[in-house]
C-alpha cells in the first residue's frame, strides 16, 4: 500500500512538472518538424499499447479473456455508431459482465 | 471527443482586445459543457482505480494532483498488472508529456506569470487547449480556458470520488467487467487520432504489437513504454509537414 502511494504521489509529481515545463520552455523546441510529429504520435502509440495489454496481457504472460475481448468489441461497435465515451465505457464493461453472468465466457 | 481544426485564437496574443469582451458567452458556454461532459468519465476511472487496487483516497489524490486521465489510468492499470510500479509511474508520466506540448502552445496565449503561472500549469490538458484555441481571440480563450479547467477539475474530482466509491460497494470488478473498462476508455481516447490518418493506424498497432511482444520478456509498464519507438518511427517516415509558426496553426486535440 506504501509502494502504491509512493506510485501515485511520484506521478502527480511528475505529470504536474510536465505541464508546468510545457509553460515555461522556450517555443523554438517544437520547430522542428520530426520533434513535433513524435509528439503528436506519441499518444496513439502508448495508448494503442496500453489497450493490447490490458486486454491480452495477464501480468507478464498474455492470454485470452473472452469476456474481456467481447467487451472491448462492443466498445468498437458503440465507437463506429459515435457514442459518446461514457456510454462506449458502459456498454464494453456491461457487456462483458453480461457475458460472465451468464456463464458463457 | 472533440477536433478543431484551426486556432484563430492563436492569431494574436496582446491583452486586452475589445471583442473579447461581447464574445464572452460563447468561450464560457464551451468550456462548462466540455467539461461536464468529459469531466463525468471521472466515475469510470475512479471505479477502475479501486477495482485495480488503489484505494479511494489514492483513486482521489490522483485525479486532484496529477488530473490527466491517460496517466492515471495508465497507473491503475500497472498497479492492476501487478508488476513494477517504477514501470508503471514511468509510464504514467510519459503519458503526461503531451501536455508539456500543450504548454508550449499555450503559453502564448494565457501569458501566465509569476504564481499564477503554478495554477494554470495545473489546468494544461488536452480538453481546456482545444476549447481555448478554438476561440476567436487570445482574451476569449483565456476564458474558455478557466472556464473548462474549472468545470472539468470540478467535475472529474467529484466523479472519481463517485465511481472509486460505487465501485467499492458493488462487487467484484471481475463481474461487473470493470477490467475492460481501461482499455475501453483508451480506445475510445485514441480514436479519433486512428480515424485521422493512415499513420495513426500505422502508429497505434505497431505500438500495440510492440508491447505485446515485449510483455513476456520485461516487467509490466515498460512494453508500453517502449511502444513510443512507434511514435518515432511515425514521425521519421513522416515529419509534420513546416514547422508551427509561432501564433497560428492548427493544434491536435484528443481528449485526455
């Protein structure tokens, strides 16, 4: 429990230092070009990482959950109809709790 | 959720113009309903906080100090996984990085000074930059900007509290599919970037094979961390095309 405060107090730390850097660097970094697409790029990257292993990764082995990847596609399906982000939130975890209820996944 | 596509705010930054003051409905208007409804995914992440294993308090100190909901719920997440909590941190705060991006945009236009420039940092996210530079001008942007930090600070502090307490009440995350709610929401998160551009697709499954290949092999965080070898991949193939001029130019704007 320490170790997970110690985890949460590091981060507000260090996210706030990020946003305070953000503020007070000079512009001229962000001139160029390939800096400015990574910047740009980096969110879809680690985010995209961050959905494959949530999804697929069981501490450090991977395996398949059916339920969790069933409620992952209903939340793909809620995004092509342009669901608003709580509502893709609840029906991916409505749906695989739905799935568990019932004994099929 | 939402995109603008240019930032005629950035246009000018003095002080003090006269149509800021007849344009202050709209910039108000924007940020209060922008934050209350992004603000409400708060009660998503509380509730995957404890179903990870944070406690309330810490589901709560992280959403009123570090308040950007990428990392925190890229914290949770490694918390959940059970595994190096120096990964997960590490990679909780190279979420955050873009807002330091925000910042240097931002600057320009909020001309923050002295303590004052310690409370706006706070407020620098994804959300409070696309209502602010969507606006006319550089004082209706100032106000669109403490209009959504303000409501969306609110907003995501009180939903979290809610949703780390519902969740503690509920049952077990496993049954209510409270484990899918992080990659849900990340998806979600993500998705108007991969609807964007080839290279955003490109960019997000080689970053989600990165990690996934590297999960067995290394502790839990840092696969995600090494999937920003994607982003720089991404961005050698393809370099932004000019380089921002100072005040104007169209800004990406993903929700947090």
């Amino acid at each position: 429990m320490t170790g997970i405060w110690v985890a949460v107090l590091v981060t507000a730390v260090g996210c706030y230092a990020l946003k305070l850097t953000g503020l007070t660097v000079p512009r001229s970094v962000l001139n160029n070009p390939r800096v400015r697409r990574f910047a740009e790029l980096v969110p879809v990257a680690l985010l995209a990482a961050l959905v494959a292993v949530q999804t697929f990764g069981a501490g450090q082995s991977l395996a398949v959950d059916p339920a969790r990847l069933a409620g992952l596609g209903a939340a793909v399906v809620a995004l092509l109809l342009r669901a608003p982000f709580l509502v893709v939130i609840v029906v991916a975890a409505g749906a695989a709790a739905a799935l568990r209820a019932l004994g099929v996944a | 959720m939402t995109r603008n596509t240019s930032g005629p705010a950035a246009r000018s930054s003095r002080p003090g113009e006269p149509a800021a003051s007849r344009a202050a409905a709209r910039p108000v208007r924007d940020g209060v309903a922008l934050g209350l409804a992004v603000g409400t995914s708060g009660l998503a992440f509380g509730a995957a906080a404890v179903g990870s294993g944070l406690s309330i308090a810490q589901a709560c100190v992280l959403s009123l100090l570090a308040f950007t909901g990428a990392s925190q719920f890229a914290l949770a997440g490694s918390v959940a996984a059970g595994g190096s909590l120096i990964g997960g941190v590490a990679g909780a705060i190279l979420l955050g990085s873009r807002n330091a991006l925000y910042g240097l945009r931002m600057t320009g236009l909020l001309e923050p000074r002295g303590p004052r420039k310690l409370l706006t940092a706070q407020g620098v996210i994804d959300e409070t930059t696309a209502v602010s530079l969507a606006q006319p001008g550089a004082a209706s942007a100032r106000l669109a900007f403490r209009a959504t930090f303000a409501t969306l600070y609110v907003t995501w502090n009180l939903s979290t509290l809610l949703g780390a307490y519902g969740a503690g009440r509920l049952g077990s995350p496993q049954s209510l599919g409270i484990d899918v709610v992080g990659p849900a929401a990340f998806l979600a998160l993500i998705w108007p970037q991969l609807r964007a551009g080839r290279t955003e697709r490109a960019v997000g499954l080689l970053g989600a094979a990165i990690a996934l290949t590297a999960t067995p092999f290394l502790p839990p965080g840092v696969p995600v961390i090494l999937a920003a070898l994607a982003a720089l991949a991404g961005a050698l193939a393809t370099p932004a095309p000019e380089p921002p001029a100072p005040e104007a130019g169209p800004v990406p704007a993903e929700p947090a």
